[in-house]
C-alpha cells in the first residue's frame, strides 16, 4: 500500500504524451495548487475522492483523428468543469466541436509572436484582458487549428497567422496552440493563474511546506507498529524519506541501509555515515566493494554495467534482510516523475537508460512499500527536508545517479580508475562550492575517458588519460543547459586536476546540451 495522495482536491492533467506534461503538474503546484496526472485515454472519470476544480489536456505527439491517436474521452467532453487543451489538447477540444483542423503545414518550434484581439471574449474569460495584446510565445507543434466551429471564438493569432487562442462562446473550454507551462513563454504563468484561480476560482491551497504534519501522521497511520526498512543512496529524496520516517516513527522502528558499492564520490560512505549519525536515523552500511568490482571487471556496455549493479543491489538487501522477520515495510524515496514515467503515460518513450537503480526490490523482499514522495517534486522534497531541519549541505546536493561512478568511467571499471575519478570530480566540487557556482548549477561531476593523450610536465612526456567536466543547469533534469562558467574558473580546476591526479594530463569541459546529448555520458 502506497500512502495516499497529500490533499483531495486539485487540477487533473489528462497527459497526452507531451515531453511537458510533468512540468504543467510542477507549474500548478508552484502557483499554489495541487495536480495530478493521469493517462489521457483513460475512459472512466477518476472516483470522487478526489475534488477536481478543472481539467488540463496536455499536448502530444499524435495527429488528431490518424489511426491509434487518442481521442477526448466522454466525460472529458461531457463534463462542466473548466477545460484549457494546450497544443494537442486544444486540437482535441477543437475536433470534438466540429472544428476544422490542419496537419503538418505550419510547423512552428520555438518563440512565436502572439497577438490578441479581445473583441469576442467570452464573459466567463475576462481576466484574459489583464494580459498584455501583444506577447512572446513558446510554441512546438506541426499541427494546428485551420477553423474552429462558430461556438468558439479566435483569441489570438501568431504572426504567421496560426490560431493560437480559442475559447468557447459559453463553456468555460480554453485553447491555447503554444505551451504556457514552458518557461520561454513570457506570460504562461499568468496564463495559467487566470485560468486555475479566476475561471476555475480554486482555492491557493498548496505549499510543500505544510505537508510535513499531514506527512508524519499519515506515515503513523500506515505502519503502525511495524518497523521499516529503508535503502538509501545518500542522496537527497532517499535522505529526506529516511529523516521523515525517523520522525514519524522513532529511530528504532526505522533502519536505514546504505550499500557502498565503490562507485561513490570521495569519502563519500564516510560522510554518509557521520551525516546520518547527527541526524539520528539508524543506518547500516554494507561494503560491497569486492563483489560489485569483480561483477564488472571488464565491462565496457553502459545497460550491461546498469543491470549488474541493479541485480547487486537487490541481492545485497536481500542478504540483509533474510530471516529478519521485523521488518513488516520497505522505505523508498520514490518521487513523482518516477511514478509517472514507470507508469508509461507519454507511451511510446523509448528507453535511453534504465535508471531505475533498485526495481524489482519490492517484489523480491514481499514487503509494503511506503513512499511517502509517491506524489511530490524534488523541489518539494528539498522544502519537506529544510523544515526538518536537514543541514542545507544535503538538502541542496545536486543529484548522483544509483550507478555511480560506474556511469563516468568511459569502458571499464577498475579499483585505480575509481580513485583517480574520486580526486578529479572531489576537486571540480570544490571548487565549485568555493567560488558560489555549485549552487548554480543543477549538477556537476567529472568523467574519466579511455583516451590518452601526450602532456609535457616539467622535462618529461606524460602519456595519461583525459578527464571531462561537466556542468548543467535543468530544472528537472529532462532537459539541459550547458553550465556557464567561467573559463578563468575552469583553467584552475583544469590545473589542479593535472598537477594532483596522477593518471590524468588533460581536462576538458563538456559542451553539449541534452538533448541531443544526455547528462551522464554512459
Ligand atoms: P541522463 O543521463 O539520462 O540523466 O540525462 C538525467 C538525470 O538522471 C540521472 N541518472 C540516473 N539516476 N540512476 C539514477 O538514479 C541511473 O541509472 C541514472 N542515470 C542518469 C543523471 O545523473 C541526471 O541527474
């Protein structure tokens, strides 16, 4: 059993398979009320439980009406809430009213120029006049709006004249062609206030901060007397559950375990240890160096590396918890995006990395899962770990993928290459907390490559490998930007890599934004 969701009423975002459709939920929650995703074919609405004050379509991949393209369901259409249909989801709200659409024959990607002419605004759509006439949009489709049916009227035109705004003669349905949920579109956050508190008229009723009472007692409600095992990483959403549960449950219903599987940063067990020791959580770490080593030697294949370590893994908690018959619950920090992106809404995703470090952990163990991120953010989880009280030094780590170092050493694993990573990448972080910019950056992180190259150091020719940096600015991780730092601040780290790492001579620094590359390099 899952904890159930953190409040019952909201926004529900029907998803369509847009590469935005996780950043329309975090933008709702950020302007201070909660939603929900759920699959945009789904036929049945969702039971009462949850109070929806109304409903977003997200865009997609499909052409409307072509063979396997979803459609908008019946209650969709039939229901009397507010609806706003983005991108595709405008294009489905504009079929289902018998309005005429095109494909494929203005494309447009990127920033758009919107013009609004608010002569036929709908009465129930007034607000829409506080925005300004003329404004910056961002926009992503091949698709579009030819004509809508007579009961809608035209907002809004793009300077290549694509409808970019419908709204409903009397139906509060809104349809917007660009997406207000991305941040290069200059008013989508006031789009979407208007939308979400004067049509809609919902209450401002989320903020993260205030889960952490309702968090604690849900968690009491839950596991009772039972006692809870939970995997930890280090890293900020594990850390964060684990505190919450120790909270909730006291230390000796919580037991924390941590595998150090040799793929971690510098001293990075060490800390973990003395980290969690000042915050009271009950940890227990398993060494597994010698078997995760000996599992890779000679493994050069990125999903091959990533499927060892996740089978390691399990075996190593099962191991543990074999015959410790107390344990009743397994802890997991399982956040939103996770939930989502397992649950295969945007279907038709290919798999680029199997990230999911210990899946199958569940299953093998038999144990109840309690997931008490099950519906939040990171951001949200960060805020979750600052009101209770975790040092900032934690709560603001840039994230480090359950595969380790594994993921940054290019080809294969050895003990040496380990060590000579952990120095590169420990004197990038350094640097980076030094001079300001670690918190500037979503992540940052150095990467052994199989390549050698000749370097000069004092009389001598050097034949060593090269190391890459790299810095990235997300929000979320899906996409990325290439951090901007200084190229004084690089040639410093770049010399202190060389000068103290034996094995590396050369630095350079990564480039590329995601896509079309990804953040890590394997
Ligand atoms: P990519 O490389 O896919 O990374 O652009 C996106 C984010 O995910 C992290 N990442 C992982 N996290 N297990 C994880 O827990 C993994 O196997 C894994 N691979 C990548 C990456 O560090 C970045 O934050």
């Amino acid at each position: 059993m899952h904890l159930q969701r953190p409040v019952n009423e909201g926004f529900l975002i029907l998803d369509y398979g847009s590469q935005y459709t996780l950043l329309i939920a975090r933008r709702l929650r950020e302007i201070g009320v909660y939603a929900e995703i759920i699959d945009g074919s789904r036929q049945t609405a969702p039971s009462d439980e949850f109070h929806y004050h109304g409903i977003i379509l997200s865009g997609g991949p499909d052409t409307v009406g072509e063979e396997g393209a979803r459609s908008l369901p019946s209650w969709v259409a039939q229901s009397d809430k507010p609806i706003l249909g983005i991108c595709y989801g405008m294009q489905l709200m504009a079929e289902a009213s018998g309005g005429k659409l095109r494909s494929g024959q203005q494309r447009e990607y990127g920033k758009s120029h919107l013009s609004f002419d608010w002569k036929d605004l709908p009465k129930y759509a007034e607000t829409l006049k506080s925005l300004p006439k003329d404004q910056i949009v961002w926009m992503s489709h091949g698709d579009d709006v030819e004509a809508p049916d007579s009961s809608f009227a035209t907002l809004a035109y793009t300077d290549d004249k694509v409808v970019g705004v419908i709204a409903h003669r009397e139906k509060p349905w809104i349809g917007l062609q660009f997406h207000p949920e991305v941040q290069h579109t200059e008013y989508g956050e006031e789009l979407l206030k208007a939308f979400v508190f004067d049509i809609c008229k919902a209450p401002r009723n989320w903020d993260s901060s205030q889960m952490l009472d309702s968090s604690i007692e849900r968690i009491r409600q839950n596991v009772g007397k039972g006692k809870v095992l939970m995997a930890v990483s280090g890293g900020v959403d594990s850390t964060v559950a684990a505190v919450l549960l120790t909270r909730a449950l006291g230390a000796s219903q919580v037991h924390a375990i941590f595998v150090d599987h040799g793929l971690l940063r510098k001293d990075e067990a060490k800390w973990v240890q003395e980290q969690f020791a000042s915050m009271g959580v009950q940890l227990t770490t398993l060494d597994q160096k010698k078997e995760f080593y000996s599992e890779l030697d000679g493994i050069t294949d990125p999903e091959q590396k990533r499927k060892i370590i996740g089978r390691k893994f399990i075996e190593a908690f099962e191991a543990f918890a074999k015959g410790k018959k107390e344990f009743t619950h397994l802890g997991q920090g399982t956040l939103y995006p996770d939930v989502i992106e397992s649950a295969g809404h945007g279907a038709g995703a290919k798999v680029i990395k199997s990230h999911h470090n210990v899946g199958g952990l569940p299953e093998k163990l038999a144990l109840e899962l309690v997931e008490p991120f099950r519906y939040l953010f990171k951001d949200e989880v960060r805020t979750i770990g600052r009101a209770l009280g975790i040092p900032a030094l934690l709560v603001d780590r840039h994230p480090f993928p359950g595969p380790g170092l594994a993921v940054r050493i290019i080809g294969a694993i050895t003990e040496e290459k380990v060590r000579v990573l952990q120095e590169a990448d420990a004197i990038f972080i350094r640097h980076l907390h030094d001079s300001g910019f670690y918190s500037q950056v979503w992540q940052a992180f150095a990467v052994l490559l199989p390549v050698k190259s000749v370097g000069v150091m004092g009389d001598n020719r050097t034949y060593q490998e090269v190391c890459a940096l790299r810095a990235v600015t997300a929000s979320d991780g899906m996409t990325a930007g290439v951090g901007d730092l200084p190229i004084s601040f690089l040639v410093n780290v770049g010399n202190e890599i060389v000068r103290k790492v034996n094995g590396i001579n050369r630095v350079v620094y990564d480039v590329t934004t995601k896509p079309p590359a990804t953040i890590e390099w394997e």
